[in-house]
C-alpha cells in the first residue's frame, strides 16, 4: 500500500482492491509485494533480445512446420516495431505469420503483411451493424484489409471467434464462407475457433466480468453444423480449433 504514489491500492477483507483508473502500472507495487501475488502482465523488448528468444526455439519450428506468429492483442498497435520485428525473423530463417483484426489503414496494413509469410485475420460478424455493436468498429476496414491481401497474393488463413449469440448463427457464418469463396483466392483455410471460458480468471484479476462465464462450451455437433454452413458456402478447408463439450 505504501509503495502505491498514486494511492490507487485499498485492502477490503475481500482482498486487495486496485483503482484502474488511478493506477499507471508503473510497477512499484509488485516489486514491493513480498508474496509475488501482485505483478505486471507485460513487460518491455528490445528487438535483439526478442529475436534472441524467439531464435532459441527454432528446432521445434523445424521439427513442427511452424514459426513465429505476432498476435496480441492487436500487433498493429505497435506497427513498426511489429513490422521490424517481423522481417529480422525472416532474415534469421524463422517463417512468421501476422495474426489481426486488420483494423488499420491500407498503407500500416500493407506494409506489415508484406513482412509476414502468412496472415491470419479475423472476420468477426458480416453484418456493418452488429459488426459496430460487438467490436466497436466498423467492417469496412477489416474487408479492406481483406481485399488488400487477395491483391498482394499473400498467403493468408480467416478466423471466425464463434461466440454465442454474438458471432454463433449460420447467416453469419454462411455470409463470412461467401466473402471467402467469392472474394479471397488467397486463403488456404477458414478456421472456427470456439469461444473459451478459461479466461475467466484473467477477468477476475483486472476486476472486469466475463460475460460468458457461465455458458457452456459449444458441442462438437454444434461446430459441425457451421462447419457444414461454410462448406456449402463454398470453402473447402475448414478447421475448428479449440475446446467443445464431450458428449454426455
């Protein structure tokens, strides 16, 4: 509590309570917790050391068929550094892929695909309207993004986060499988990805309510059915990746 300038700490018999609008992260706190249990998720890089880290692990690259993917968050909020970053990897032999909303300007969004292998981008909701609502950004830029990478030919992957009754319907899904078969010769592969409930702790620790805490996983036979959306959409290869309910 002392260590805290900002006065941003309180002790309640709940337990330690932060002011997240006081707090600056600057860090004092955590040094000075003798138990560990408070700390700063995150912390600063400098390109060589990154690329060190990253270059230790290049065996299981090799081995695996993989590489190195910038995710986030969103990696374009740190465009440059992402964009260096990416093409000092590649010097190093190390393949990367650029995973985004796409939400950018063309000439940020170019110039960071063009330094990845492949893109995996997220196409969320079809609809401009509920596209607005459940992300708080228009779609145009992201379907921009898109078109930008069927004009480069960059390899690219399009992730949809199935979130119930949010992302979940088959209009949706069967709208996004459209785009795709009509729009994007570039992409290699549609993935499903179902929404998680492990993360309900990371909320619990930055005192927010996860809204889906109490849904259940999604049944793999209900992840068929828009698997079966898509295809008749026209995309061929479609993976669903993430956690489904066993069957009872």
């Amino acid at each position: 509590l002392a260590a805290c300038s900002e006065h941003a700490l309180v002790l309640t018999p709940e337990g330690m309570k932060i002011d997240r609008d006081a707090c600056t992260a600057c860090g004092a706190c955590a040094d000075a917790c003798p138990a560990g249990a408070l700390e700063i998720i995150g912390s600063p890089w400098t390109m060589d050391r990154l690329l060190d880290e990253v270059v230790r692990d290049s065996e299981f690259y090799n081995n695996s068929g993989g590489g190195v993917t910038l995710s986030g968050g969103e990696p374009l909020m740190q465009h440059e550094f992402a964009s260096e970053f990416m093409s000092a990897c590649r010097n190093a032999g190390l393949h990367v892929a650029l995973d985004t909303t796409g939400y950018a300007s063309k000439e940020i969004f170019t110039r960071a695909a063009d330094k990845a292998d492949l893109v995996l981008l997220d196409i969320k909701h079809f609809d401009p309207d509920t596209h607005r609502r459940i992300t708080g950004i228009p779609l145009e830029p992201v379907k921009a993004s898109a078109a930008a990478l069927a004009e480069m030919q960059k390899p690219m992957w399009v992730r949809t986060p199935v979130i119930p009754g949010a992302t979940d319907s088959n209009e949706n899904i069967a709208a996004i499988a459209a785009f795709i078969s009509e729009n994007l010769p570039n992409c290699e592969r549609y993935d499903l990805l179902p929404f998680s409930n492990l993360c309900v702790s990371k909320y619990e620790r930055l005192g927010l309510k996860y809204e889906y805490e109490h849904s259940p996983l999604y049944p793999m036979e209900r992840m068929e059915e828009l698997r079966e959306t898509a295809l008749r959409g026209g995309v061929k290869n479609i993976v669903i990746q993430g956690l489904t309910a066993r069957k009872s």
